[in-house]
C-alpha cells in the first residue's frame, strides 16, 4: 500500500481492530449532528486512515467538530466505534503538535483560571482571536451589538484566594 | 491363533527403501506368527490368492498386512479374507508406505527400524482382533417432514412418490409457508401461488402424505431408522372432515375483527377465518385468542362443522427419518427504533410490501400509503434491515432482500410508471442465474439507486425523510417519501428450538441449524438420520429451498428404501457391571446415541464409534467393539517393546483428518523423520490418558496426539475433548515430575501434508531439548539431593 502504514496501524491500535471492516455505508456520517459542517465526512475520515493517508485524516476542522455524542457509534453496523478514531486522531494531530482551536482555547481558558480565578470573557475572546483571527470580523461585529445591551463586562474582575486556585490548577496539571 | 504376515513390495514404492528381508523374518519371530512372506504386489489378483491360500492351508485366523495405507486397501483386503472364509475384521494393516518408505526415502536403515515397530504393533493388534458382524436392523419406511414451506412441500413430495410414506406436519393452519403469501417472485416475476398452489393441493391428495396441519411435535424419541415421535394436534374449533371452506358463512356473522398475521399487520381478518383463499386444507379455523364465544358461526354453519368443544389431539408416528424445514421468520424491525416501523404508519416491511401487491391481499394490489390510504408516489426501499448488522446481532446477509426489493421496485413501476423509487443500497447482491440481469432492467425502468444506508426516518407533521449521507457523492441529504418499504432480514425461526432441542441439532453462530459439513454434505444434521432443508439452515432462495428438499428427501430415500439398515459394527458397548452411572458420556456423545437409562445404554444404530465416551468413562466401563482399549494398549507396548531411536514418539492420529494428512504426506513425497509410531484411532477423543501414561510410562519420549482443525471434527467437537484431556494430562505429568511439553496435541487438516509433516520435525526438536524421558526426574532427583547435602 502506498499510503503510511505506520499511521494506520496506530489508528487501529487506538480505535481498534474493527475499524479494518468498514464498508463505507455512511450509517456514520448521517447519523452525525454536525455533519453537515464537515468536510470530509466521518466516513471518509475512515477511508483515509485505512488508506494511511495521514496528512487529509490530520489536518482537518472534521476532528474538531465532533459533539461526542456517539450515535454514529451505537448505530454502526459493523461494531466499529468512528467516535474512537476521531479521538485517536485528536490524539495524534496534537502529538505531532498540530495546534488545535479547542487546546488554543483550553490554554487560555485555564491561563485566566489561573491568573484571575475566573474568566474575562472579552480578554479570552481577543486572546483567541489574535491566534486564529479566521471569524474575527463577525465576532466584533456581534461584540458591537452586545455591547451596548450590557452583555459584555469590560472589566477583568478577579476572586478571592486567587492563589489557592493557581495551586489547585498547578496540582492538576501535573 | 495363527496369524499370517505379508509384507509388500509395492513394486519399489516399498522395496526400494526399506530392507524386505529383514522386515519377512523379523516378522517370522514375533508371537503367534504362523507365516511370514513378501509379495510383490499384495493387492494383485496373485497376492490376494496367496493369502487366501495361506488361510486355507496353514488355518490362518487372522492376517496382517505390511503394505499402503489402510484408507486405500483395507476394503480390498478385508474382502479377499472374508472370501477365504475369515470374518472381514481379523485383518489389520500396517501403512509401511505413506507412512514410512515415501517419507523416509533417505533414511532407509531407520526406516526398516520403523517398519519393524509398525509391523509389531500390528501383529500385536491383530492378536486381539475379534469377529465383528456388521448387524442390519429394519427400519421404519415412514419420514416425517417437519414444515410444509416450499422445501418441506418438495422434500414430501418426493419422497412419496418414491414409495415412502411421509408425515408433513406444519405448525399453522395451512401449508404454503411463507411463499405462498409472495406476490410475483424474482428473477421472472411470475406469481407464486400460481407455481406453488398446484403442488400445495398435490400434498393435500397424495395418497402417501398424511398431512397434519396446526400441530407441533413434542417428543423424539429413538434413533436412525426407527424415531418415535410425539406431538399435538391444536384445536382448530372445525372438525376438518366436515369443513367445505366455504367461509363467508361463519366469517360473515362472526363479529370479531383482528389484524391478520398473513397479512403482517395491514389487513384484517375475523375470529373464524381461513388464512389465505388458497390455505391447503382449505379448511376454517377459529382463534381461540380472538373468539369471544358468541357461537353465531356455529348456527351460521350450513355444515356443522364448527365445534367449540374440540379438543387437542395427540398423535404419536413411528418414522425412519427426520427432515426439519422449520425456515425462517422475518426480522423484527421495530428492533430498529430509527426507523420508525410501528410508530411511524408509511414505514412498512418487505413483507406487507408483498401482501399490498399481491392482487388478493388486503388493498387488492394497490401500492398505497397506510396513513392516507392514498397511491404512494415516492417509495423508498432500505436494504439491510437486520442483515449485516451487528448491533442487533445479525452478521450475515440474509442473500434474497437485494433481490425482493428490485422485484417489488419492478412491480410497482410497472403498475404506476410515474413513481418515484429508490433503493437504499450498501452492496447489491444479485448473485444467481439471471439476477444481475434482473438488476439491469430495473435500472432501465427508471428507479434509482443510491448507495447508503439510511441512518434514519423522521417523521415532520406526517411526513416522512430519509437522512444518510450519499456515499457517492459526499452529500448528506434528507429526503422526503410517502413509503419507506424497509427490506427486513431473515432470521432463524424462534419456534424451531423445540424441535432442534429433541433432536440435539447444533446452532451456528448466526442462529441457523448446523450442518454436518458446510459445504460436502449440505442437508444432513450431525444426527443420523435427520436432514435439514431450506432455510432452516441459513437463508435461501425459492430454488435452493426446493432443491435442497429434494434432496434431503433423496438421502432419506437412500437410507430406507431398502427396509433396514447395516450397521457398522463398531459401536461402543457398556459393561453394565462396571457402570457407575455417573452419565459423563451422555453429555459428551456428539450422536446423542448413549441414553440416560440405569446402567448406560448405547444405541449401536446412532453410535459412530468415535469412542469419546470410552475414553472419558471414569469406572472404564465402556470399550469398543473396534480400536479396543486393549488393542490400542498392544500397540503402545509393541511400540516400546524395544527403543529403537530416540526420541521415541507414539503418535495417535485421528482416521479422517490426520491420518490423512500423515498419508497426504506420503503421497506428497515430503521427508521427515522416522521418529514417530503412529496409531490410528477413530477420533483423536478417542484417546484414554490412561493409553499416553502406558507410552511414557514404557519408555517413549513423547506422545503426539493429532486430530482434526480445530471446528472441522468429524464428530463435532472430539477435539475440544481430547483438548481438555491433553491440558488436564499436562498437569498430572507436572505433578508427577515429567516435563508437560512430552504430551502434545496438533490439529491438521487431511489437505495439511505439510504441516503435518512440521508438527513432526518440532516436535522432535522440542524433545531433544527436553533429553529421553525420566530426565527431568533424575534432574529432579539431583536437585533434591543438593539441597540435602546443603543443609548444615
């Protein structure tokens, strides 16, 4: 086979052997409530990882819109669990340090933990927006109508034992 | 008892490898041995009259032959000694060809050694060969068919007209099964009561058929050839002699109205009803579960022929075989909650689907909405409904929904040509005599494919779509359609269980009945005497169904006719002395042929002399009239009489598989070592541990047990048992300081020459590693004997 061997088989490790008789039904990709945002389906998530195709099974927004909600899982007819392979792709798109939006978003998220104890929404907002600027003109846009109905604070407001939280966080993230 | 030896030159298959000479007169001393000569060819016309000769001068009573495999020429010899006045069974063979010269055509000094142990231990054998007669014993001319479906209906048929009497016994009211509510069926779309109601009336008035329709069988009881069974006759509430079928009498006054199960749901019928105008008996029936007693059909009855007080009836039938065609029901799709059958009413199955086109069902051939009793104009057909589906269990494709669905796609084309239809597909499996033709032309006609399986059905205010995903071109797509037809599997009949419990048949994984191999011997169940047809055993299309009742009725045919039964007089027997009646045989017998009567009681007619229950009887008190536990311990002993290489094997291969592949071996020319002494048995469960201690106990370095693949056993599952045997032997050898690794068991198939050929050589290899047995107790002993002098 052409494509990367290696990268299938680890699929396979992390998602099991099953995913070896996928007949390509789309049961999967229908059964999925953010399908109609993917591109490529779940289905052809698959092809590709049993093709080794490890560049198109990586880098993609399909991964990363999945809900987890898992009807493509229960209602696979061939037992295979697409749930478990989208997530062994999360897996390895960040091993090979493909920075995801969701771990961008987790960084910060948990850097204002840390820092402030909760969260500035319009600090995180912007923060996140400087690394993946693709949407940023209709968050402002959005941003421009909340802001006058009092639906964004402004202000960083930070809690209390500020530093307990960092200490729980830093335990955590051992 | 003079026994005469022959050894074979085989021209020079024989000859030119192994030392003649010294094979003749090592044979001359052995004990008993009257006569020893080599013949040139032993199977010839000349070497048969020889032995022949022998017997009637020099009074052999029994003979050993030194020449091929046993699998090629026993036949042949056991019927020039029987023609010289001996019973067949005084002759034993030793395989000094496939078994010796042709694999060790480079060795031929050891491999004279091996001749001579193969030799003894066939002499030794013969010295307890007993007279055997094959016993006959007459048998029932009678066959009972249980399920008068298309392949119950072609299996009574023929065997009645082959003069065997036929008992058809169906569990409903009429026969026909399932064909007989089909419309049109593919590839030729011809209507299919109209093929097989003239065959459904044949039964009726056949003289040889006895027709016993509403009745189920409860008991078996007996062997080959002579079955009791029992069963019940429900109450039909009309006495079926006086029944005219006129129907519209009683049905017409009676005021119950219930969902009819022949139309699945979508028509209707009354308390007192008659399933389908063509049902054969073409007689009323009431439903006890619908009747509300009101007894107006009685009055209405212009023959009096309904009787509210009858009562079941029990019947008792003594038949000769058995053939289950119990079939098929279908899948259950309301399993399948996305898709809505039984809450959403446009979702139907295949099968209302057939009723709805079948001009006499409940809308009279209208393909039509149930929800609006309006024509459907976009009807969608979604195969795979419990077939290849492992979330309901179902792995298999149930082989005929491809094609019932592009008929019906066809049919309702055909009658309304503006119809919108497609058909969910994953594959299209149109694999038989005109089938892919068949898909051809409903490609033509106009109706779509769309290669997906269809995740859901939604219904949105009384419509309904279809979500999947077009797997063709990437699209996810809900699409509306009046009909959603969902082509629902096949699944083993769940009121068949009974009759496969009374008769021991075995269930594959997929839930079907097994049969005796998947592919050589197509209708016959693991019990003697019981065939299997139609889709009993798996799926089936109409012609098979018909062509494997046929021929199930031709085995049955094959196994009365005559009137009685030989019998292989190589059963196991009980010694009721020594019978502690702890029953483990029962449980193990693969044919059901020991019964649980007070000592054990082996029926010889269903004994196949596998010799399991023998080897795992506890109190030893069961043995076999052949392969004797005496005789195979000869053949150990001669074995080990004298230690002639090491390691030393004894080897026990089973008669159908690797005794074969031993043989396939020789054949093959493949060389290995001439370290083993091979004994066959019937089963590789056949083995007694006690028969695998004498060998080590003797002096044998290791003892090989072979049998079939693992699955492929010719007696279902010996090899599992003797698997069982070898693991518990491995931990008594542990206990009793031998190294485990001396007992092993390999599984080869007769094709397997090869390998069988290699599980030899490791073997050998592996005891080398291990030294000549008792090593690991002197090694044992040594070590004792340190610690001893170690302590202080």
């Amino acid at each position: 086979m052409a494509g990367d061997e290696r990268f299938k088989q680890e699929v396979l490790r992390l998602a099991g052997a099953e995913v070896l008789t996928c007949i390509q039904c789309g049961t999967c990709s229908a059964s999925c409530p953010t399908a109609f945002l993917m591109n490529p389906s779940i289905r052809r998530l698959i092809k590709f990882c049993l093709e080794g195709k490890k560049e198109e099974a990586l880098h993609n927004e399909t991964l990363w819109l999945c809900t987890s909600c898992l009807l493509c899982t229960v209602r696979c007819p061939r037992g295979i669990r697409p749930k478990a392979v989208v997530s062994a792709l999360k897996d390895m798109a960040e091993r090979e340090g493909l920075r995801s939006k969701d771990a961008a978003y987790e960084q910060f998220f948990l850097k204002q933990i840390k820092d402030y104890g909760r969260i500035a929404e319009l600090a995180l907002t912007a923060e996140f927006l400087l690394v993946f600027p693709q949407g940023a003109v209709q968050s402002m846009q959005m941003g421009l109508e909340l802001l006058p109905k009092g639906k964004i604070d402004l202000k960083i407001e930070k809690i209390k034992g500020r530093d307990e939280v960092k200490r729980i966080v830093e335990e955590l993230s051992k | 008892m003079p026994i005469g030896v022959y050894v074979c030159h085989c021209g020079l298959n024989i000859a030119g490898v192994l030392n003649m000479e010294e094979l003749k007169s090592f044979a001359e001393k052995l004990p008993d041995v009257a006569v020893a000569r080599d013949l040139q060819f032993s199977c010839s016309d000349i070497g048969q009259e020889q032995i022949q000769k022998d017997i009637a001068e020099l009074k052999l009573d029994r003979v050993v032959v030194a020449a091929c495999s046993p699998r090629l020429h026993e036949p042949t010899f056991r019927r020039a000694i029987s023609k010289a006045g001996l019973n067949p069974y005084m002759l034993e063979m030793a395989n000094i060809r496939e078994q010796c010269s042709w694999v060790h055509m480079e060795q031929p000094a050891m491999a004279t050694e091996k001749a001579k142990d193969l030799i003894a231990m066939a002499v030794a054998k013969a010295a307890l060969l007993k007279p055997l007669e094959p016993e006959s014993i007459p048998v029932s001319k009678n066959v009972l068919v249980v399920g008068g479906g298309v392949a119950g209906i072609a299996a009574a048929l023929d065997l009645a007209d082959s003069g065997l009497h036929v008992f058809l016994v169906e569990r409903r009211p009429t026969i026909g099964g399932y064909m007989a509510l089909l419309t049109d069926v593919f590839p030729t779309n011809d209507c299919s009561i109209c093929v097989l109601g003239p065959k459904m009336s044949e039964v009726y008035n056949h003289p040889d058929i006895t027709l016993i329709t509403y009745a189920e069988v409860l008991g078996v009881e007996g062997s080959v050839g002579n079955f009791t069974v029992s069963g019940v006759r429900r109450a039909r509430y009309v006495d079926e002699k006086l029944c005219k079928g006129c129907i519209n009498e009683c049905a017409g006054v009676c005021p119950v109205e219930v969902p009819s199960e022949y139309d699945f749901g979508i028509g209707k019928r009354k308390a007192i009803y008659i399933p389908y105008p063509q049902a054969v008996p073409l007689v009323a029936c009431v439903d006890p579960k619908a009747c509300i007693g009101c007894a107006r059909c009685v009055e209405a009855c212009p023959a009096q022929a309904v009787k509210l007080d009858q009562e079941p009836q029990d019947f008792k039938l003594n038949v000769g075989a058995i053939i289950v065609a119990t079939g098929w029901q279908p899948f259950d799709a309301t399993r399948k909650e996305e898709y809505g059958f039984g809450r959403y009413r446009d979702v139907i199955t295949t099968l209302q689907m057939e009723r709805m086109l079948n001009a006499s069902g409940p809308t009279k051939g209208d393909v039509v909405q149930p929800s609006t009793g309006k024509i459907a104009e976009r009807v969608a057909f979604l195969q795979c409904v419990g077939s290849r589906d492992s979330t309901v269990g179902n792995l298999y494709c149930s082989r005929i929904c491809c094609m019932a669905s592009l008929k019906n796609a066809q049919l309702v084309k055909e009658k309304y040509p503006h119809t919108d239809i497609t058909i969910y597909y994953i594959d299209i499996r149109a694999c038989g005599e005109g089938y892919e033709e068949f898909y051809v032309r409903a490609q033509k006609l106009g109706i779509n494919f769309v290669r997906s399986r269809v995740s859901c059905i939604d219904e949105v205010e009384g419509e309904l779509f279809l979500i999947f995903e077009d797997t063709q071109t990437g699209e996810m797509k809900k699409v509306k359609h009046d009909l959603a037809v969902l082509s629902v599997g096949l699944e083993p009949d769940e009121k068949a269980d009974v009759l496969g419990n009374l008769l021991g048949l075995s269930r594959r994984p997929d839930g079907f009945f097994e049969i005796a191999h998947p592919k050589m011997r197509p209708v016959e169940a693991h019990i003697d005497g019981v065939f299997i047809a139609g889709c009993a055993s798996g799926p089936k299309e109409i012609p098979i169904s018909i062509a494997q009742g046929s021929a199930a009725a031709s085995k049955a045919v094959k196994l009365l006719h005559k009137g009685v039964l030989e019998l292989e007089p190589t059963s196991a027997y009980v010694d009721p002395e020594k019978c502690i009646k702890c029953k483990l045989c029962v449980d193990l017998c693969p044919k059901k042929a020991i019964a649980v009567k007070s000592p054990a009681y082996v029926d010889e007619a269903a004994c196949k002399g596998c010799g399991s229950c023998a080897a795992a009887c506890p109190a030893d008190a069961i043995n076999m009239r052949f392969f004797s536990d005496e005789q195979i311990i000869a053949q150990v002993q001669a074995a080990t009489e004298e230690k002639r290489e090491f390691p030393l094997i004894v080897a026990f291969l089973c008669n159908w598989c690797s005794y074969g592949a031993a043989d396939l071996a020789g054949t093959s020319r493949i060389q290995y070592p001439t370290n083993a002494r091979n004994i066959r048995v019937m089963c590789s469960a056949r083995v007694d541990p006690s028969f695998v201690l004498e060998a080590l106990r003797r002096g044998a370095d290791g003892v090989l047990i072979a049998g079939c693949r693992i699955g492929e056993c010719h007696y279902r599952d010996g090899n599992y048992q003797a698997l069982q045997r070898v693991n518990v032997l491995k931990g008594v050898l542990e206990k009793i300081g031998l190294d485990p690794g001396r007992v092993k068991i390999v599984w080869c198939a007769a094709s397997e020459g090869e390998i069988f050929a290699k599980d030899i050589r490791d073997f050998i290899g592996e005891l080398k590693a291990m030294g000549p047995i008792g090593t690991e107790l002197k090694k044992g002993l040594s070590e004792v004997k340190n610690e001893e002098t170690a302590l202080p």
